[in-house]
C-alpha cells in the first residue's frame, strides 16, 4: 500500500529576533525590532558593560525605537513587536511611530548563518529529504519518515520541534499537508512554536476562508486584480471556473491559479537545487539624486556589477537575464530586466546591459536604493567561461549618471 503523501512546512519563529534573544534573554516577552543597520550599536553596549555577560546588561541601557535616525528597514520583530503593527520590510522611522517603546537592535548575520545551519542539519538527522527555501524555513518529505503518518504527521513534527530546541534553544512552527502549497499556508496557523495538521479534506472548512493572498504565489497585483473582481478569499477563487480565470490572468497564471485554490501541488521536495539568480543591492544613507549625484551612483552601480560578477565566477555560474532595481524616496520599486543571446559573468557585460536597463526608468526622482541581478542561471561550461573573463568596468562609463 502506497504511504500518503505528507509534506512539512517549517518556518523558525521571529529567527533574527530569537536569535538575538539567546544572547540577550532579558528581552524576551518585550518588543523587540531587529535591523536598521550594523552590529556597531550593540559592540558599543557591550562595550560600555565589559565587566558583565549580556544577559545581565540592564534592559533600561538598550536603544530604542524611538530614538532610531536612518534609513534601515526592520529584518524581523518579536511577537510582543508585531501587536502593535510592526513587520518585515517596514522603514525603521514608520515602525518608530507605531511602536516607540520598542528596543532596537541590528543583524547578526554570522550567529544568524550559524544557527541557520545549526536547525537545518538537525532536521536532516531526523529526516533526511529536506529542501533549503531560505535562512529560516524549509520543506520536508514526511511520507516514508518513520512517524511521519502517525497523527498526520503531527508525531514527527513534535519530535523534530523538541530536537530543534534541545540543539539550539529556538521554537518553529510546522504545518503537515499533503502538499508543499497547504503546508506552507498550514505553518502559519499556530504560531509561534505550533503544530498544524491539514488533511486535502479540509481544504474548503480551512483553506476556502483565508485571504486570496495567503496562497505563496499570489503578489499584491494579483491580490488587487482579484478584489476588483471581488474576489477575496481563497474559497471565492476556486468558486470560478478555470477557463473564467484563463480569461482574466492568462492561460498559465490562471490555471495555476484554480489549482492553488483547490489545494492541489504535485511539487516535490527538492534536497538540492541550483539558485536561479544572484543580485548586489545596497541601501543608501541619504538620498541621492542621478543629476546632482551623478558621479556617486556610478562609482556604487560600477561596483554592484563588479560583485555580482564576482560572485558569479567564484560560485561557477554564468547568465542571461540581466536586470536593475531601484527604490525611490517614497519607498517605491521599479525593476528592469533585458535577456542577451550568450551566457556571461562578465562585469562589463553586466555593467553595459544593466546600464541599458536604467534607460526604461524614471530618474528623475531621488533614490534609496540600487540594486543589480543576473538570472537564468546555468553552470559556467568551456564555452561559458570564454565570456566569463575581462576586466572591471571603469567607474565613468554609466552614461545616466
């Protein structure tokens, strides 16, 4: 008899936030706000109580929110945080307004990394097919894992969550569904440090309800598109016909789409998979403008190109699609991409494509950020690496600014 198909979801709880609270365990139960720039602000508490360990530095002596000047964007926030309308990817000035009182602190990406992998290898020693989606959440094949069926996978779940903790002293969130597509939605349920079981009989009494947006591939134009067509739960997509959704979003998106909405993935668990595009993007202190600051942007655009290419050629990829992004002062992003015959890690390439990219945006208002990406992907072959070669491009050759 063939075992059902079960598949896990599992998502670290607030893990930038948590990880930050193993060193600092007398923040826990409070608001707390990771991000908004490097590790000098906390270097420099330690600092100032060199004479005792971290978790005895006073709570009353840790920076806040309200106190915070840049431009960063918080990375993630503990849960006390998120009552108060704090989330990811929100400007540090914005989540200030909301949540004052809250204690800020910045990213520790080595120690984050580190517990990343840590988490990540003991789930493998448990069960072994496992595919990497990020720093803190990953797919797992439960069907032919011992425990994997019992209670619908809750039996495994609860022994991977117990190992995780034991190993690292952090909690996750697991859902257990027959598909990668329910389990994601599933993991969401019961947070923090929950389990959830969904069976495919259950789609329509716990799927059906949620917003069209909760289903992972469904972006904010979608979810608008959809609402003006007054559609806004999962349930009201599946009440269409897929030709009706066809007619509105096209042959591929809308077929895909009647099939998220009736809980149907055939998606496997892949342990091993090639990253489909590599990009360098950075933040700028103060906005700058292509006119008046024409000469800085072109020296940080030459050498996001140069990174990326770089990366390219140390981790053996080369691509095709090369492409640009850019947030303006008012937070929003404009992407361009264009796609060149021949695969390239070459940084003037990169450089010249990219910089044909910046020719199809507006320029005209002040910028945050710029960023640079290569996609379409594939190994860099004998004659890939003809195209890889060539020196960086010179500073002065960004004609836009």
């Amino acid at each position: 008899m063939t075992a059902e198909r079960r598949i896990a979801h599992l998502d670290m709880d607030a893990f930038f936030a948590s990880v930050e609270l193993l060193r600092y365990p007398q923040l826990k139960g409070l608001p707390v706000v990771i991000g908004g720039g490097r590790r000098k602000v906390d270097e420099l508490l330690r600092e100032g109580h060199a004479d005792r360990p971290p978790g005895d530095i006073p709570v009353s002596d840790f920076p806040l929110l309200r106190d915070y000047v840049g431009r960063g964007v918080i990375t993630t926030a503990t849960y006390p945080a998120r009552q108060f309308g704090v989330g990811s990817a929100m400007g540090m000035m914005k989540a200030a307004r909301l949540c004052p009182q809250a204690i800020v602190l910045p990213v520790d990406f080595e120690e984050v990394r580190r517990f990343s992998r840590l988490f990540k290898a003991t789930i493998a020693e448990i069960a072994p097919r496992v595919e990497d989606r990020g720093v803190d959440e990953v797919y797992i094949d439960f069907t032919e894992v011992p425990g994997g069926q019992r209670e619908g996978g809750r039996v495994l779940a609860r022994l991977i969550q117990r190992a995780i903790f034991e190993r690292t002293g952090l909690t996750c969130s697991i859902g257990v569904a027959p598909n990668k597509l329910i389990a994601k939605m599933a993991s969401e349920f019961s947070k923090p440090n929950g389990i959830s079981i969904v069976y495919q009989g259950d789609v329509q009494t716990r799927i059906w309800p949620l917003p069209a947006r909760k289903i992972n591939g469904i972006g904010p134009k979608a979810e608008a598109k959809l609402a003006r067509l007054h559609l806004h739960t999962i349930g009201d997509i599946a009440a269409q016909q897929r030709e009706w959704l066809i007619d509105n979003f096209g042959k591929s998106y809308g077929t895909w789409m009647h099939e998220a909405a009736w809980g149907r993935d055939d998606r496997p668990v892949v342990t091993e998979s090639e990253p489909v595009s590599m990009s360098r993007e950075t933040t700028f202190d103060r906005d700058l403008h292509a006119v008046r600051d024409r000469a800085e942007l072109a020296a940080i655009f030459t050498q996001l190109c140069v990174k990326v290419a770089g990366d390219l050629q140390r981790k053996g990829y080369v691509g095709k699609t090369i492409g640009i992004k850019l947030r303006y002062e008012d937070f929003r992003i404009a992407t361009r991409d264009h796609t060149i015959e021949h695969f390239t890690a070459d940084a003037k390439t990169i450089r010249r494509i990219a910089g044909q990219c910046l020719k199809r945006v507006e320029l005209q208002r002040p910028l945050r950020l710029l960023g640079v990406r290569v996609g379409k992907l594939a190994r860099a072959g004998a004659d890939a690496a003809a195209d890889a070669g060539g020196a960086a491009p010179r500073d002065g050759t960004l004609d836009l600014f």
